[in-house]
C-alpha cells in the first residue's frame, strides 16, 4: 500500500472538496433534491462558507455531502478523503484503533466512519455473475471467534456463502443456515443460469447445479482438491482465506449484526483487485461513487459492538 499523504486532498479541505465533487458530478453539479443540472449555481457569500449551491427550481441549497454518506457529519471531507483510500487499500481490512490513530480521531469515530465506508462498498449493480462459457465456483464457511480463552457466553460461528466468477467478482451473503432450501434462492438470483456451477461434494448443491447450464464437484472429504486444471474451488477458497485472515487477524472479532457489512468491505476489495487491472485510486474511486444515496445515521449501528 502507497499512499501520497502529501497530496493536498488528504490534508485540505478545499481540495479534499472538489476532489469529491469531480468523482460525485463529472458534468458539473446537479440538485440532489430535484435532479436538475442546468438551474444549478456557486452559492456566493461569506456566512455560507466554500462549497455551498443554489438550486432555482426547488430553492434549495446544498453541498456534495447532500444525499450521501457524508451528510450531516461534522468530520472534514480531507479526513474522509483520507479513510477511503486508507481503507480500499488494505487488503485485509485497518481496525478502528488503527484508523483512530492515522486519523486522529476517537475509537467510536474512527470505528462509524469504517461502517459508513462498508455501506458505501455494498454491491448495488444487482447484476448476476457468471454467463455463458464462464464458471461460478459456491461454497460455504463459517466467520466467529474461537471458544478458547474466552469467559462466559460464546456466540455461534455464523455461516457465509461465496459466489466467486472465475476471473470476476464475489459475492458474499451471511445466511441462517447451510440448507438448499435457504441457499437456492441466493444462488439462482445472483448467478446466471447459464453458467457452469463448481462446487465441493456438499449434498446441498446438487439439486440446484442441475439449474444451471453445467455442475462440477471435487470430494475434499476425499482430500481430492483439484481434478485436472478445470475442476476445482481455490478460487472462492483464496476468497474466504483472504477474509479470515482480515476478520481473524485485524478486526478480531465481527459482530453477526454487522457481518453483512464486513463482507461487502472484503467482496469490494476482492471485485476491483490489481489482477482486474484496477488499482487502489480506482478502488477508492469506485467506493466514492457508491456514497450516493446511502446515509447510516448513528443509532443503526450498535456503537458498542467490536471490529
């Protein structure tokens, strides 16, 4: 990880603004209460400060915090700036302690700001993966906290289902249970039915793969892990290494109310990785655009939650 932290956008506002403002409206700003572009002008005036629009349709004024994550927050766009590209480049995630110091902010500051970055990674293409000629491998694991050492309750592991496309992107859902009929649904909406499914010799996947232009399995209880080079599941098991390893080692523990958001921190990364051709400017990029529409307020969270 690189980062210029001599770049004026991580330590001045102005340019941490339009920094912003470039990636939100490319074209120019447009009234995110009303959607006009051409009725939109540079609110003048020295008790509105920098930044400041002014809609003629709707009369409204606003800023590019307006309709997104950043609205409402009275932390500096250049430390939000900051926390993005801090957070889309580490590989297996930066803790909220960490984040607090680089940002000299507090824990509970630190540690909002990294689920506001999470929501804004959530996937909301909404675009299957997989196609035809292209292999979707599945699989399942469980996220959680080792009994060891560990006084009073022990919560549950909680079982996460991958959707890893060969050379593509993952999905990744916290699911009640590892049942066909709980992951039938999940599968059959976010894979094409043209793809050619890859599993492992689980009897969950049987049924559904016979949905799907072609079904592969390899017998791991067998310690049979790869037949020939076609059929196998490393793909989606190199996934759910990397997210362990993030889960495990930098955030320790992952609440269950908030692992939805976790795995959308890790899927991101995993869907706008360097063997993509994607590097971590365009990943925070990317991560910037989705703070569109999206606004968590602080009594969503549970504040006093770990990770």
């Amino acid at each position: 990880m690189t980062i210029d932290l001599s770049n004026p956008i991580f330590h001045d506002e102005d340019a941490a603004r339009a920094d912003i403002e470039a990636v939100r409206w490319p074209d120019g700003p447009y009234c995110p209460h009303c959607g006009c572009f051409d009725t939109v002008a540079p609110l003048g005036g020295k008790s509105m400060g920098p930044g400041w629009y002014w809609c003629n349709k709707c009369r409204e004024k606003f800023t590019v915090r307006v309709g997104t994550i950043f609205e409402r927050s009275h932390l500096p766009l250049h430390k939000w700036r900051l926390a993005f590209q801090l957070l889309c480049a580490s590989k297996k995630g930066m803790s909220a302690n960490q984040l607090a110091r680089m940002l000299n902010v507090s824990y509970q500051t630190a540690w909002f700001i990294g689920h506001r970055i999470r929501e804004s990674m959530k996937d909301g293409s909404g675009g299957p993966l997989g196609g035809k000629n292209k292999v979707v491998e599945a699989d399942e694991t469980y996220v959680g906290g080792k009994a060891a050492n560990r006084k009073g309750y022990v919560p549950p592991k909680a079982p996460v289902l991958a959707l890893v496309e060969r050379d593509g992107s993952v999905k990744a859902f916290h699911v009640a249970n590892v049942t066909a009929r709980t992951l039938r649904p999940i599968i059959v909406k976010h894979v094409d039915r043209a793809s050619y499914m890859m599993t492992d010799e689980s009897a969950v996947y049987p049924a559904i793969g016979r949905e799907f232009s072609g079904h592969g399995s390899v017998n791991h209880s067998a310690q049979e892990y790869v037949r020939g080079t076609f059929w196998h599941t490393n793909t989606v098991e190199n996934y759910f290494s990397i997210l362990k390893r993030g889960i495990n080692g930098v955030y320790h523990h992952v609440s269950e109310k908030h692992l939805d958001r976790y795995l959308a921190e890790f899927s991101f990364r995993y869907s706008n990785r360097i063997a993509l051709g994607i590097d971590d400017d365009m990943r925070t990029i990317a991560a910037l655009k989705g703070t569109v529409g999206k606004r968590l307020t602080y009594r969503q969270p549970n504040k006093r939650a770990n990770g």
